[in-house]
C-alpha cells in the first residue's frame, strides 16, 4: 500500500539534481496542488494532470519544482510524463502549443467518414495557428458517430469543417451528462438492495459466490476469463486485497463502457461494492480514460453520494485519469499507471489476482462485466444464462459502427452474428454493400461476408478462424473500403500505441508499417514479422498486432499493395522519445 508521505531512499536533505529548482515556480506548484499534501508517489499522473489542466502544458520548470516537492529525480518526472499522449512536455527555449486542442479521431471508423481529410483541411488553415491546434487521437471511443471530433476531451456533434471553424471561434464549453440516472433515482428503483444485503447478511456471500460461478458472466474487456472464478481466486489470497476497474476501453471500435457509464453508472458502482464484500477488499481504483471528462466529473460527484450514505463504508474508492495509452488497457499495465509509474505491461507470473496493486492480491474488473453483478445476484444465474444459447449463453453488448445505417451499441445474446448485427443496426448504409467485418476491434482479425454466420463469442469457430471477440467491437466493411488501407490503418495504430518496451512489437510494428506502404510489399516478410511479434511479444498488444495483415493476406490476397497507403501522422510512442 502506498505511503501518505513522500517515499525516499535518501538521508538528510533531499537537493534534486540537473536544473535548479525557481522559488517561484515551487510557489505555484505549492499553491496548485495544496489540497494533495502531502504528495504520494502514485498520485504522480494525477499531479501532472492538475498542471497539464491549469497551464495547458508540462514546462520544465513545473517539472522541477514537481520533482523537488515530491523528492523524486527530475528524469523520473520527466519519463513518466512523456510516457502519455496527454502530457504536452515543454523544455526551456521552447514554445508552448496553443492553449486550445482540438483532436480528429484518425483509427478505423473514423478514418471510414473522411477524418483524415477533414484532419489535413484543418491543419492547413492558418487563421487559428496561435489560438488553436488540430492534431490526430488515436481513438475517442465514439467510433458511433464518427467522424468523432473532441474539444480538448470534451466530445463535440461536429462532422465537417465548417462544424469544427464554428467551435474554434467560440469559447470551450463545460460539458455535463444528460439523462444519467443519479444515486437518487437508482435507489429509488431498488438499487443498491443487494449491497445492503450483503452489509446486514455477510453469511450470503458464499450463496452469492456460488452463483457467481453458475452463471456464464466473463471478464467483458476482453480476456473473457470466467468472473467468478477470478473472485474466488483473489478471495483466497491473503489480505489486503485490492481492486482495479478498467474503464480505459481503447480498442477502436469500443464505446460500450461510455454507454453504461453516460445511463446507468450505478449499475456498475453497486459491482464494486458486492465484490468488495464477498471477496473482502480494502480499497478500490476506478481507472477511466482521460477521453470521457465528463463522466469522470459525474462519478466525482456520484461516488460522493454513495460514500455519504455509508454504502461504502466497507471499502475506500478513489477515482484515476488515464493519460492516453492504449496499454494502459492492458491489466498489469494499467496497474503499473495507477501506481504512477510508465504502464509498461508486466511480466508473468506473478499474475496480478496474486501480486497486483502495490504488491497485494488484486482483482480486475471490465466496466461491463461489473454492470451485469446486479442482474445476476437478484435474477439467478439461470436467468443470465437463458438470455443466450445452451453454446453461447448469457448477455452481451456489442459496439456496431462501420457501414452500417444506424450505428451503436446492440445488446443481444452472446454467440450472436455479423449478419443479426448488421440488421439490428437497420442493415447497411446506403450504398454500401457488406464486404467484411472485423469481430472484435482492431487486434481480433478481419473475415469476409461470407464468414457472418460465425457466432460472435469467445473461442468457438471464431478462434477457429485465427479471430477472437474481444471487447466484442463490431466494425462493418463495404465495397467501398480497401483492405489494404484498413489494415495499414490498424498496424499504424499498434505501431502508435506500443509502449516501446520489447523489441519484437517496438520494431516489428514499425517494419510492418514500413513494408506495407511499399507499392510491392514483401508478404513473406511481413508473415516473418508478424510470426516474430505474435511469439516474442510480452503482451497482448504486440501479440495480436499483425492479426489485421494476416487476415487481409488470407482473406484478401487480391488487395494486398492494390491501394497506395502513406505514413499516418502519429509515430509511435518510442519514436517519440
């Protein structure tokens, strides 16, 4: 567990080394960040965050004094904070970027609805230069209305130039959620009876653990591990245990999270609190992308109500900023960020049900797999599993965007099809013609119409396929898209995101995306470099990065160099350094 006080190794005065510390600058941090003291190492990124917000930017002289309060190297400060997209690092001579950023999602969907055209209109324009800069998002997990356009992280309705013109000559507006069922109009309708179930009757906890097991509920982030057994694991770690909820859905194609969280936030809330009495946690982090500000202003005040109505008496829950890292979706990565540190991916074993959180057992939970907890406990096992098949069963929220005419989140059985998909979403665009699909966001692989009939679910005749669900984020393909270019655009993702840590992703990306925009590609190559990453990866990210070009190279041999693709304008994270 982390220390109230700042951790040192040294004796006697602390005297930070590399560039001197400003009385000024230590007055301005000191009065920033006056309600954090004192200052606790894992709380890093969120310091960072209260200076990027305030200033706009990281300058190196905030830097230092951060480093000088905290009692920490300046380079630590410094590789953390450049570890993240959402930092914007300022060393001494340098001009700051614009106090204003409006980012232009480029990842599949969106590069679908022309945002890499209106991206380039908008960086040539140069009547906003010193007020405003337009730069590339990797994803906005918006993929429902792309081209999906954010003012700062602030999600904007603009679709087209003249859209984004009209919101740079206006002031940034504070945004709030409509429509989300509060804590009072959830406990009206009987929320959180099974929480206070669980406070008054502990000796249920078993029963409910039971069901729990019954019940074919799966970690819905991606993993697809069985919820019950992970909780019966860490139950029977020593204590204290800890908890972690993912709510950093990165995977192009994912918006789900965002739409439990925007409606019913309760619903997954009361989760934490019923795991934190059946499997005996002390302290719960809430881990949501830096890209939903508004709902991390909505939980703020959410988490206070239910914490001022004793319900959470049993456990403390703290609320953490993402930074932009894709990895950080990655469990043992985000663990690394909630800890303050770069979200490098860590080896295993040790699995984190066992040494997770500050070196204590931890469990981690999707935003979705915590919202099914409620429905499960009240209704039975029996009736979560009836809403699929006796292959397939139990629910299952699906993110459908692509070429479809109404794009969104569909819940339906679990093992349903691209084709059941494509209809619930009111079939195809016009003028769109199905093509092919991607089953389970940029990493799961891309199959042709003629495979729509594969169950969508973890393992089965998808895996069969060299495909897997994922964080099950359906992206429809038509005549109109080239496979070529979508999968260039997926590696250029990867490439992006990896967080630079081993060479076989670091590299192999980078090769990837280098051959692929070759009017000749070398195929053998690029199997060689996708065989190499897949073996030697350390995680999931460079494991399945080549998924999209192996699938395009099999399913789509004809396509292969058929489209000129040039380099997209994010480098990778390692690049970067």
């Amino acid at each position: 567990m982390p220390d109230s006080a700042p951790a040192t190794d040294r004796k006697g005065k602390f005297q930070p080394k590399g560039r001197m510390t400003s009385p000024q600058a230590l007055n301005r941090l000191s009065a920033l960040l006056a309600d954090e003291m004192p200052l606790q190492h894992d709380r890093l990124i969120e310091y960072l965050h209260l200076i990027q917000d305030k200033y706009r930017h990281l300058s190196a002289e905030n830097l230092s004094a951060l480093a000088y309060l905290m009692k920490m190297p300046q380079a630590e400060i410094w590789e953390v904070a450049s570890f993240y997209d959402h930092f914007d690092l300022v060393k001494e001579g340098e001009t700051p970027p614009p106090a204003r950023t409006i980012r232009i999602c480029t990842s599949l969907s969106c590069m679908m609805a022309g945002a890499q055209t209106l991206l380039s209109e908008m960086q040539d324009r140069t009547e906003f230069s010193d007020e405003v800069r337009f730069v590339p998002a990797p994803c906005l997990g918006a993929c429902d209305n792309a081209p999906a356009i954010a003012d700062g992280h602030q999600m904007t309705d603009a679709s087209t130039a003249e859209d984004i013109i009209a919101i740079a000559n206006t002031p940034a507006p504070k945004s709030r959620l409509e429509g989300v069922i509060t804590f009072k109009a959830y406990r009206a309708n009987g929320g959180y009876q099974l929480a206070s179930t669980l406070r008054e009757a502990p000796e249920r906890k078993s029963e409910m653990l039971d069901m729990l097991d019954k019940a074919a509920l799966k970690g819905l982030g991606g993993a697809g591990f069985p919820t019950g057994r992970k909780w019966r694991i860490v139950a029977s770690q020593p204590e204290p245990r800890l908890m972690a909820v993912n709510g950093d859905e990165g995977e192009p194609g994912t918006f789900k999270d965002r739409y439990y969280l925007s409606t019913d936030p309760h619903r997954m809330i009361e989760g934490i609190l019923v795991a934190g009495h059946i499997v005996g946690i002390e302290k719960c982090y809430i881990y949501m992308r830096d890209e939903y500000p508004e709902i991390i202003a909505m939980l703020h005040e959410e988490l206070a109500a239910v914490r001022a109505s004793g319900l959470a008496d049993h456990m403390e829950i703290e609320l953490r900023r993402g930074a932009g890292a894709y990895i950080c979706g990655e469990e043992s990565a985000m663990i690394e960020s909630i800890e303050g540190k770069r979200g490098l991916p860590r080896h295993r074993p040790p699995y984190v049900a066992e040494n997770g959180l500050f070196g204590r057992p931890t469990l981690v939970n999707n935003v979705e797999t915590l919202f099914w907890i409620r429905d499960i406990l009240e209704l039975g096992a029996d009736w979560f599993n009836a809403q699929g098949s006796e292959a397939h069963p139990g629910f299952r929220t699906y993110s459908v965007s692509g070429r479809v005419a109404r794009p969104g989140i569909v819940k339906a059985p679990a093992g349903s099809t691209a084709e059941q998909l494509i209809e619930a979403c009111g079939g195809m665009a016009e003028g769109h013609h199905f093509k092919a699909y991607l089953p389970g966001g940029a990493s799961g692989g891309i199959l042709p119409a003629s495979k729509a009939d594969i169950p969508l679910d973890f393992g089965g005749k998808l895996a069969e396929e060299g495909c897997f669900v994922g964080s099950h984020a359906i992206v429809i393909l038509s005549q109109q898209d080239n496979m070529w270019q979508v999968a260039h655009n997926l590696l250029s993702f990867f490439r992006h995101e990896s967080c630079g840590q081993c060479t076989p992703c670091r590299t192999g990306t980078d090769k990837a995306v280098q051959e692929m925009s070759k009017s000749q590609p070398d195929t053998d190559r690029l199997m060689l470099l996708s065989q190499i990453m897949a073996d030697a990866s350390i995680c999931g990210l460079g494991q399945a990065a080549s998924n999209p070009l192996i699938s395009v190279m099999k399913h789509f041999p004809e396509e292969v160099g058929t489209e000129a693709v040039t380099e997209q304008q994010n480098v990778g994270k390692h690049d970067k350094r």
